[in-house]
C-alpha cells in the first residue's frame, strides 16, 4: 500500500515537472518572438531550477513571474 502512495507521488511528480518544462519553453518562444528584452536576461536553467523564488520547484511558472 505504501509503495503504491509512493509511486503514484513519483509520476504526480514527474508529470508536473514536465509540464512546468513546457511551460517555460513556451515563454521563452514568445520572448523571442516579441524580442523581449527578458530573453537575455532569464536564463533556461534559472526559470526551472528550484528556487526561494518559485518554491523550490513548485510554482507553476506563468509570464508576469520574470521580470
């Protein structure tokens, strides 16, 4: 019973992350599509990294977080 609590919290896990993943690439395409100046100064690494900023990993990343 508990390695299937686990396991389940594992891929909840792992499918958020990859969906935060997208998320990310999406903003920095419409960075580049609009030349946004934030392109150059968000890198990839510092939007997905865990963070103080975004919760250690948690917060759902969305355009008006960077800056």
């Amino acid at each position: 019973m508990t390695a299937s609590i686990l396991i389940f919290l594992i891929f909840a896990y792992s499918g958020y992350q990859l969906k935060r993943n997208f998320e990310i690439g999406k903003i920095k395409q419409m960075w580049i599509e609009k030349e946004d100046k934030r392109f150059k100064i968000h890198t990839y690494d510092e939007m997905f990294e865990p963070a103080k900023e975004n919760w250690y990993g948690l917060k759902y990343p969305k355009d008006k977080h960077f800056k």
